[in-house]
C-alpha cells in the first residue's frame, strides 16, 4: 500500500507546483480589460449579428472604447440598437454621436413570375448560393434575385419573407434593424441597405442586370436597359450609369420621382408615395364649325311691263290676176 500513498504524495506535489506556476504566469502576462468594454457590452442589444463590422457585440464594444480614446466614436453603428443605443453609449463615453439616418434593406429585383419567366427547372440543393454555382438558374437573367430564400434564413428578426405569388422576397420596414446579414446571404448581391427616407419614402432602380439593353429586357420586361433618359431628367446628378445599368445614389436623390415617370420599362420604384394625382388634360381646340347655307328668301321678281308692239303695216301686193280684173 505504500506505492499508493507514494503516488498521492507525487501527485499532490506535481499539482501545487503547476498552480504556483500557473497563479505566477496569470499575474505576469495578466490583460487588463477597460472596466467601459464591459459597461458598453450592457448597453449593446446583444444581438451579435454582425451588421456593425464586427464579429459580435464584445467587438463594437471594444472598438468604441478604443475609437473614445483616440477621440471620436464617429464611423461606428449597433444597427439593431439605432440611435437610442448610440445615444446611450456616447454618453456613458463621455462622447458626441452625429445622427446617423435609418437604413433598411431593398430588393432590387422585380423579375415576378410574370416579368422574368422560368425557361428551365433547377434539380438540387434548393439554395441560392447553390443554385448560383451551376449557372443562370432557372430563367434567362443571369443576375436577378433566384428566389430561393437565402435571405430569409440569414435573418435573425423575422424582417424577410418570400411572397409566393412573385416569388421574390420581401422586406418589413418596420422589422428591419439594417443590420446587413441578407445581404451578405445573397450571391448575387440584389439586397442592399439603402436610407428609409423621408416617411419612408424612397426611389430607386429594381433591376441589377448589367447585359445590354436588348438582351436584358428578353430575360425580363421591367429590366433597366440603360437608356439613360432617367440620368437627363434628374436635376441633382444622383444618377449614373456604368455597365448599361442606372444606379440612384439614396445620398443626392430628392424624391422628385421624374426619373420614375421617364423610364421606360418601368424599372426604378417609388416606395410609399401617394398616388399621383391624374393630369388635368388641355382643353382641345374645338375645329370651326361649318355653317349651314342660309336659305335665301326668293326676291320678288317686278312684273314686266311688256310695251305694246307696233305692228308695220303690211305693202299690199296686188297679183296680176287682181289687176286684170280691175282692167
């Protein structure tokens, strides 16, 4: 039984020495943690979503401790939190934060059933990142929305849903946090965050096809074929056009909407606008009318006088016969 009690003993001492060397190399290589990093952390929505640039919330709280100490916070978001949380957080700072405007994620798709017909059936993993890896998918547009809900499983707060009529996934404004995650879902990069505006209002083009013009309008009708009639009309230079595609830049867009009313395929969407009022047509000149001929009474005719005709008096022509007699 001795070997056993040796053993213990062995064992004990091994054991102290590792934790005296283990106290002694924690004390030694010990990282102090900015006691804010964790106060930040409790402020932070916890969503860990990574629509702010980092991996979770403990990144955004330590950038911002750190972006304090170099003096200024200015360039960092919790897109879930909003501005209510960066209020919060600048002032547990010590710090100024600029109102940053509210973004949401838009679709720029409008390939429905009905404007981007299926020419093909996909067979396989029913994903878009899959999908995209084979080809074009199931219609002629190499570049619209494939419809099969990457997006929507990328979603943390139920913002994304696909509507089974049009097949294209939409958006719930008021659940969206902007936090950027169906965006990264999507291969084909159709999701983008874009400011809310004004009532939530916004204009942008709904198509992300950068074929020519008449190659992208066969794969689709209400694609953007680069026309450039939408770049004449806006008066703001918000919109450019590079590779035959019109892009709205949201920063100098004001809402005119006579982009929308020039496209000709309909591919730039107004959001949350009333309806237009209907144009008051021009009165039409009226042509002269013709007049009828009046119809002229009949002029009373004065009755002829006829002068009585004198009538010469006839010569009297006497016959020989008359003659003889007379004789």
């Amino acid at each position: 039984m001795d070997f056993i009690f040796y053993a213990v003993i062995v064992l004990g001492a091994i054991a102290l020495v590792a934790a005296v060397v283990l106290y002694a190399a924690s004390k030694k290589f010990a990282v102090q943690e900015d006691p804010r990093i964790g106060q930040v952390l409790e402020v932070l929505p916890g969503a860990n979503c990574g629509g702010c640039g980092f991996a979770g919330c403990a990144g955004l709280a330590g950038a911002l401790v750190k972006a304090c100490d170099n003096g200024s916070i200015e360039g960092l978001l919790c897109p879930v939190g909003g501005q209510d949380v960066m209020g919060q957080v600048a002032d547990l700072l010590g710090m100024a934060v600029a109102n940053a405007e509210p973004k949401v994620a838009v679709v720029r798709c409008n390939g429905s059933c009905e404007n981007r017909p299926r020419i093909t059936e996909y067979s396989g993993l029913r994903t878009c990142y899959a999908m995209n890896s084979t080809g074009a998918g199931e219609t002629a547009c190499g570049f619209g929305c494939l419809g099969c809900g990457d997006c929507v499983a990328a979603c943390k707060f139920d913002a994304i849903h696909m509507n089974e009529e049009t097949g294209l996934p939409e958006v719930d404004d008021d659940k969206c946090v902007a936090c950027g995650a169906c965006v990264k879902a999507c291969p084909r990069h159709v999701i983008e965050l874009r400011k809310k505006g004004v009532k939530n209002r916004r204009v942008y083009v709904s198509c992300v096809n950068k074929e020519k013009g008449a190659v992208a309008k066969k794969g689709c009708a209400v694609a953007c074929i680069g026309c450039g009639k939408c770049q004449k009309e806006c008066k703001f230079e918000a919109i450019t056009i590079e590779n035959n595609l019109s892009y709205i830049d949201f920063n100098k867009c004001r809402l005119c909407r006579k982009c929308v009313e020039a496209c000709p395929t309909h591919a730039i969407i107004d959001v949350n606008f009333p309806p237009r009022k209907p144009k008051a047509e021009a009165p039409k000149a009226e042509a002269p009318k013709a007049e009828a001929p009046k119809a002229e009474a009949p002029k009373a005719e004065a009755p002829k006088v006829e002068a009585p005709k004198v009538e010469a008096p006839k010569a009297e022509t006497t016959t020989i016969k008359e003659e003889e007699a007379k004789a």
